[in-house]
C-alpha cells in the first residue's frame, strides 16, 4: 500500500494538474505530488506514461447472483482493472435483480471478498424490475447503491418513473434510463435502416430510444430530478441533451465505445457479436455521438459490459442475446477513436463518471484514496478475447489493432494489474 510513482505525467482535470512530476502513495492514500527524492518507498517508474484518477466505469453488467456461468464479480472485477478501471457500476439485472437490500449487501461484501476493483451497485427503479411498483429504494440506498436504474428495460409507465425521479431526489442519487419505447422497439434485432431490409431482419427505430428520452426530459424538468441517459445511440438523442443542458436541465448522459466505433453495417455478416441494444446505428448517429463527445453534450464513456455464454452467442441472429464484453477494449477504443486531448479522456472515463455517480471523489490531491489509472498512450496492442479476464468471449473487437492501453491500474495503493 506504499508507492512511489516516479516521472509520470501526472493529471487530474478536476484538480488543474497537468506536469511530469512524482506521487506518494503511504498507507493507500495519496501523501504528495511533487518531486520526492530519499523516499524510500518502492519504485515504479512512469517514465513516458500518464498517471490519472482511477477510472470508472458506470455501466457493467456482472451477472452475479445468477448467471455465474457468464461472469461473476470476481472474473468482472478482474477484466475491470485489466481495462484500467479502478471502479464499476454494477447494474441490478442479476438474477434475481437488485431490488432489495439482502441482494445490495450481497454484492457490497462479495465484491470487498473477491474484486479487485471497487464496486458501486445500483439498485432497481422497480421490483424485479417489471415496471409495476418501486423497489425497496430507500433500503438499497443505506446497503449501498449509489444509483436507480431496470437498466435492459426502460420503466414504460411515466407516473412511476416521476414517482422515481422524485423519491431518488431525497437521497441526491441519479435514475439512469435505458430509453426504449418497447412498443416501437418490439420484435427489433438491429438498427431500422438500409442494412435492416437488405438483411431481412426486424428493425429499430430510433425513434424507439428518441421518443422515450422526450418524455423523460420532460419529467425530469417538471421533477427537477437527476436524471441520467444510458448508452445515447442517435442524432436526435444528441440533439435532445444538448438542448436540454442548454435549458438548464441537471441532466447527464453516456456513450459506449462500440457505438461511437461501430456501424449497423456491422451486421452485416449475421455476427451476433453486433447485436446490442441499443443497437449499433447509422454512419450519421455515430458521427452525431463524436460531436456530442466533442462538443460536451456527453459526459461519460461507459462500456455496457454486457458478457453472455458462447453457448448463447451461438445461436442465429434472431435469437441471440443483446450484448458485448467491454472492460478490456473500452480505454484502448476511446484512444484510438476519439483523438481527445488527455484531459477531455480522463474528465470522460473518470471525473465525469465520479460526478454523475455521486460517489466520494478521488484524484491527484492529498489524502485521496490512492485509485489510479496508468496510462501508455502510445502502445500499440492488439486485442486478444482468448486472454480476456471476463469469463465471457463475446466481442466484436477480437484481433483488433488499439493505439494506447492501461498498463498499470492502483487500487488503495496496490498495484492489482501491471503490463508493461
Ligand atoms: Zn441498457
């Protein structure tokens, strides 16, 4: 739990760092910043590498209670750090979900037991997340949920999901929506487009995410709740935040690597690997998401780990499950993609995150827990999903070639993954 980080660039947005300078780490904790000579502390040299927040990602799907076989919060914790994610948000569509607190401890001691990164649970806007009554919110919140969300179900019914917008406000924690009108969305398999028709199968339309938005932002302004947007897939999505934020709304919203680096083109070879939900979009969506990105309208890069059995995976199209593995590609992705300045990649995969999510902050200050991410921007490396840490395999980004990579991740001082 002691380190001295040597020659690193150091920065912390949050913080207004940004120089080549040495961190001590004593006791899990962050003691300076600054350039420490005669400490005798073991030495890792950051020599040529950037040393950041540790980062977070807010959307992860880790199976457990339930669905071991796929991951389990020990396996996503391992492939969480080997990202370079000191921290995830764990969604409530376990089986059975999180809706209650005996499943929150559950999940908070486990992952204290097994995981190498930190775990923030959300809890269940609903119970077992059928869109009928609230969870038992209150409850979660004193076992530890740090958000509300049926993430994988949108709530359909607009005076429960006020109800919620208004209860969530008492604990000052966000209700995350995953916006799909079912109605619209029913039957669909991939994005409603060209693609769609060529390959005969069952679209869906953006619309189906655009109109369930539409009515949330209104909620949200009439509740003045704290509402955030999972994975925002179309133009017209972008288009709804930014007007929203420039109204004044206390609104956020995330993106997913595969959306803003893949198209429904995709598809086009019947890879389940390319099913999500929502599903991958048009090339005009996915340049819409790089402005969001860029002009600020999206806060959040978060990966929607979403692992699932080969045995799933397997089948046609149609049947297939929804769903990528992220966690090991979402950093590499973001680099290689985006083209951000360094301070813009780490407000979006670790202060942003940290806000939405209301959790107590860490960074490059005294006395911060010692949660940090080390980067190698420049490290070409190729990703194998035969070596992934998740138990889960099914990724479209197999044999893909990455510029920039994790190569070290801290959690309370300790070095829990290394590849140098
Ligand atoms: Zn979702």
């Amino acid at each position: 739990m002691d380190l001295l980080i040597k020659n690193g660039r150091v920065v912390d947005p949050e913080r207004k760092i940004d120089r080549i300078t040495d961190v001590v780490i004593r006791d899990g904790k962050i003691r300076s910043i600054g350039t420490a000579n005669d400490v005798e502390l073991p030495v890792f040299d950051a020599t040529g590498l950037v040393v950041a927040p540790g980062f977070f990602d807010i959307h992860v799907h880790l199976r457990e209670p339930g669905t071991e076989e796929a991951e389990t919060i020990r396996t996503g914790g391992n492939a969480a750090v080997a990202g370079g994610f000191t921290a995830v948000a764990a969604m409530p569509n376990t089986k059975p979900p999180n809706d209650n607190p005996s499943i929150t401890s559950y999940i908070v001691s486990e992952a204290r037991r097994s995981s190498p990164a930190r775990v923030f649970p959300i809890g269940a806007i609903t119970k077992e997340q059928k869109g009928e009554t609230l969870a038992e919110i209150g409850e979660m919140v004193q076992a530890g949920i740090t958000a509300i969300s049926d993430d994988g179900k949108p709530v359909m019914d607009g005076q429960l999901f006020r109800r919620a917008l208004e209860y969530a406000q008492m604990f000052d924690i966000p209700v995350i929506e995953h916006c799909e009108d079912l109605h619209l969305s029913k039957g669909g398999v991939m994005h409603e487009g060209v693609y769609s028709t060529r390959l005969g199968l069952k679209g869906i339309p953006g619309a189906a995410e655009e109109a369930m938005l539409s009515r949330d932002l209104i909620l949200a302004e009439m509740t003045g709740g704290r509402y955030h947007v999972a994975h925002l897939s179309t133009r017209g999505s972008v288009q709804m935040v930014r007007e929203a934020k420039a109204r004044g709304l206390q609104i956020s919203a995330e993106v997913t690597p595969h959306h803003f680096t893949l198209t429904d083109a995709a598809v086009a070879d019947y890879d389940t690997n390319a099913k999500m939900n929502p599903p991958l979009r048009s090339s005009d969506d996915l340049a819409a998401l790089i402005e969001g990105i860029e002009d600020g309208t999206i806060d959040a890069i978060a990966s929607d780990h979403a692992p699932h059995h080969m045995n799933l995976k397997m089948l046609e199209f149609d049947s297939a499950p929804f769903g990528i593995t992220g966690l090991e590609t979402s950093v590499g992705l973001a680099i290689t993609q985006l083209k951000l300045s360094m301070k813009r990649l780490i407000e979006m995969l670790s202060i942003n995150p940290q806000r939405i999510m209301r959790v107590k902050p860490w960074g490059l200050f005294e006395d911060s827990t010692a949660d940090l991410t080390i980067l190698n921007p420049k490290r070409k490396w190729t990703f194998d999903v035969k070596h992934s840490r998740s138990l889960s395999r099914n990724s479209p980004f197999h044999g893909w070639e990455m510029t920039g990579k994790a190569v070290a991740t801290i959690v309370g001082g300790k070095i829990v993954y290394e590849d140098r």
